[in-house]
C-alpha cells in the first residue's frame, strides 16, 4: 500500500492509480466477474500504473425497502437484485489480489462497510450519491482505511464540510471530481472541477471518475494536463450473453484510454518541480544567444562588464555569452583582451555575488521590521559597499531613495557594526532624523551620539561620517541629490567604480 499511500497525500513520485470499477457488471455471474478481471489484467500489464478493482457492495435485506423488495418494474431494484453476489464477491476480490490489484469497494450501507473490513479491502469508495450521507460517513471513519470519495453533485459548501470532517478526523483520503450522468456527454464533463478542488484543498489527492463514452479518450489526456493521479473507469468485456452499457470499457478501449493517458502524462512531464533540460536543447538555445566581446583592450586583472564589453552574434563554444552578465555575477581578465576579442570563459574569473546580496537584504529587511517602519520595494535601493561586498558588514550603508525632486528623501540603513567611511558634499545640504537605534556622526572635528529622535543638519562641505554599534535607520532629508556629488576621504573608494549595487525588487 505504499505506492497509494503516497497518491493519496501527493507525496513524492507515486505512480498514478487507475481504478477499474466493476460495479454491477458481473452481471450476478461470477465466472463473468472473474474474466473480466483477467483480460483487464492483460490489459494493465502494459502500463507503468497502479492499478485497483473496484467493487459495490449493498446489503441487498436492508438496502431495498420490504415494500418495493419485488418490485422488478423498477430498474434499480430489478439491476441490484438480478446481480446479487453477496459472499461469493469474496472470490472475485481473491482473483484480483491474486493478479497484483488494489482491491477498493464502495459500501451502500452501513452494514456493508462492516463485510468491507471483515473482506480486507484496502480502500473505502465513497460514491457521488453518498458523499452528504452522514450516517454511512460516520461509520466509514471508524476504521483506518484510506478513502477515495467521487463529489458528483455536490455543492462547494458540501465538499468543504466532507473535507473538514476528514481532515479533522486525520482521515488519509482523496477527491474525484465527477459527473453523475451516464454516459457523460462531452459539454458537460467539467474537467476545470479539477484545478478547482486542487487550488481549494492544495494538502488533498484529486482524482477524475470517468462516465464519458468509452471510445472518449481525450478527456483523460485533460484530467491528467489538470492534474489528476487518480483515474476511475468502469469496465465490461464483450459477450453474446450479456449486454453492456454505454459508459463502460472493453479491454481495447482501455487499453486505448491507458496509452492516452500515458502519452498525456509523458507530456506533462514533472510535477511541483522545474524539469531538467537535456542537452540538446540546451545546445539549440545557446547557439542564438549573444558572445561577450571586448569593446576595448582589457587588461589583465580588470573588471570585465557593461563598460568594456558588447554583445554580438555568433558566439563561440566556451565563450561567455550576454545571459552570463548580470549585476550579480563579476567577470575578472585573466589575460589582457584587444578590442572586439571574444571573452571566453576560461580566460575570465567568474565571481557569484548574489547570495551575498541576498544575504544582506535579509538582514536589512529584519532590522526595518524591529524598527516597525512601513517601505515600499517600488522606492531605489542600494547597498553601498564602499571597498568591496566582502567588507560590507564593516565599511556600507544601504540607502533606499524615497523621493529626489527640488527635495530629496531617503532612509539609510546602518547594519550592526556598520561604519560609513568619512566624505562630504558640495551641491546639497542634508538633515538627518534618526528614527530607530543608535549612531554615532563625526561630523567636522565634533563627535554626536545620536538615538531615536534626534535630528542633525550638516552644510555643504561638511565632512561626515557615521557608525552604529545595535543598527540604526535614519531619515536623510536634502536638497537635490547628484550622483556626482558624493567626495570621499580615502581616494580608494572613490576609485572604486563598483561600490554600489543598486535593485529593482528588494523586500523578501
């Protein structure tokens, strides 16, 4: 039972289950019964599924009135009591646990569920017509088996309460969507029931239980693009003796039904998860991707990027291509490039900084949170790392730009430990308004601790710098604010044209 199992609680890679109901289809005869388990086994043993046989069981004394007990006018009554089996469906379920079945029932009656945990089924179907049946739900869930019920009918305040009951009750059991006419014409299959129930209980198996003309192979290809696991058909053979109905399938049409359900599924491909691309189409793609080429001559140990690169076709193999560049991924020469060369991958360094952005930004958006102050991602952020991400927990600052007109407001972010290295201004003057935590300015020769609160102006020309010892955010309020204008102490951070990585999309 562990292959079900995991159908049933969409753990894993479970094979899916394809049920073949039986239903009145023996026809009371159990040599019939046992031949058509067979050559549907024959049938299955082609297909990489698992499979179930689904039985009916109705205690035939109790489930019929005393008054209508004889009352072959009425076509249910006449069906039900022409095919009773009663025990000997015990040999029927032997055979199809002899062949390697699941053996399922759906129970009618309360008393049948007691004969379907005396006979060892393995899982209790719940049919449409039952769904809402208290009383024979209440008896189900005495016992521990797994349970598939169809929803044929039912409202979606229905559907709600049946899974609450189970899940309340740690029941392990799956969903059908069905449709309960006989046969189903191909207008009213409604197989986008299916996304419904997997979208509204996302922790419960959805299944399809099929009432669609037999020779109807399109509709299981559907339910499996929906994502169905569970598959239920019933199935009749061809007989001189015996007529079948219009719902039913022989083996040729399940055989025809089971490869169109392979075929569906090999077209789906994985599921919850992205696929793995093979290498011919990874090779098809690349070939009309974009090569790094030198816009001018690169020397060795320079930064490779947008400022000295342009991207053309055709690449060459091994070379880097235009996908590789990004603002997370540094590219070092480890040779000197003459203009219009191809960068290739082997003559550069390749350095992957975004789980250290990453990284940060959780940080920062952690201490935003401590301060309880509301941001939006659509403002301009950076992180400045004035000598490089790998100092950026001792030397940065993260600034998010809020507004920058005639005025300009920002808030700036000092991590733990973080220290702003010293530097001035020559267009704008600033004021800052500390909003959270702790910081400590120089500003000139004066030394300022600050907190929460505290408002500081400096003028243009002011050399400043500022540390925070627990994190602090503060507001910079300012004139305009120029790129330019921005004159550090230390002529290395002002050599560094890459101190700054600036995002889109920053809260996580």
């Amino acid at each position: 039972m562990e292959n079900i199992n995991q159908t049933l609680n969409q753990e894993g890679e479970a094979k899916p289950l394809f049920v073949f109901e039986m239903a009145n289809n023996h026809m009371g005869d159990v040599d019939y019964g046992l031949k058509i388990i067979r050559d549907v086994y024959r049938v299955s043993q082609n297909f990489p599924f698992n499979f179930a046989f689904k039985f009916q069981y109705r205690d035939l004394d109790t489930f019929i009135h005393p008054d209508y007990k004889n009352r072959m006018d009425l076509k249910y009554i006449k069906r039900f009591s022409e095919t009773r089996l009663d025990e000997k469906y015990l040999i029927l379920k032997i055979e199809a646990e002899k062949l390697g079945f699941t053996t399922m029932c759906t129970p009618f009656d309360e008393k049948s569920v007691e004969t379907v945990i005396e006979q060892n089924y393995d899982i209790i179907k719940i049919a449409s017509c039952s769904f809402t049946d208290w009383s024979l739900l209440e008896k189900i869930i005495q016992y521990d088996k797994p349970i598939i019920a169809s929803t044929g009918a039912a409202n979606l305040d229905d559907v709600d309460k049946v899974v609450s009951f189970f899940q309340h009750r740690h029941k392990q059991f799956a969903l059908m969507h069905c449709v309960g006419q006989y046969p189903t014409a191909i207008d009213q299959l409604q197989l986008n029931q299916i996304t419904l129930l997997k979208e509204r209980y996302p922790d419960v198996a959805v299944g399809y239980s099929t009432h669609e003309e037999p020779d109807n192979y399109l509709a299981v290809m559907l339910a499996v693009a929906k994502g169905a696991r569970i598959f239920e058909k019933h199935v009749t053979i061809d007989s001189d003796k015996y007529s079948k109905n219009n719902y039913s399938a022989t083996p040729d049409q399940l055989a025809k039904w089971l490869a169109a359900a392979e075929q569906a599924l090999a077209m789906c491909g994985v599921v919850n998860v992205r696929h793995q691309f093979v290498s011919k189409e990874l090779a098809d793609i690349r070939q009309f991707q974009r090569g790094v080429f030198a816009a001018v001559d690169i020397a060795k140990g320079q930064k490779i990027d947008l400022k000295n690169t342009f991207f053309a076709f055709p690449n060459q193999d091994g070379q880097v291509v235009a996908n590789d560049m990004s603002k997370y991924t540094e590219f070092i020469s480890l040779k000197d490039f003459k203009a219009n060369e191809p960068i290739m991958a082997i003559d550069a360094e390749k350095k992957e900084i975004r789980e250290k952005v990453y990284e940060a930004i959780k940080k920062i958006n952690c201490l935003l949170k401590q301060a309880n102050l509301a941001v939006s991602e659509k403002w301009d952020f950076e992180l400045s790392h004035h000598y490089g991400l790998d100092k950026f927990y001792e030397y940065g600052a993260s600034l998010i730009t809020c507004l920058n007109r005639e005025y300009c407001k920002k808030l700036i972010v000092l991590l733990p430990g973080q220290q702003h290295p010293a530097h001035h201004h020559i267009i704008k003057e600033e004021t800052f308004h500390i909003l959270y935590g702790d910081a400590v300015f120089v500003i000139g020769d004066k030394t300022v601790e600050a907190k929460a609160g505290d408002i500081l102006t400096l003028e243009r020309g002011t050399p400043h710098s500022f540390f925070s010892v627990n994190g602090c955010v503060f507001e910079e309020i300012s004139t305009t604010h120029y790129p330019n204008d921005s004159f550090y102490e230390d002529e290395a951070i002002s050599k560094n044209k890459n101190r700054k990585t600036v995002l889109t999309y920053w809260i996580v």
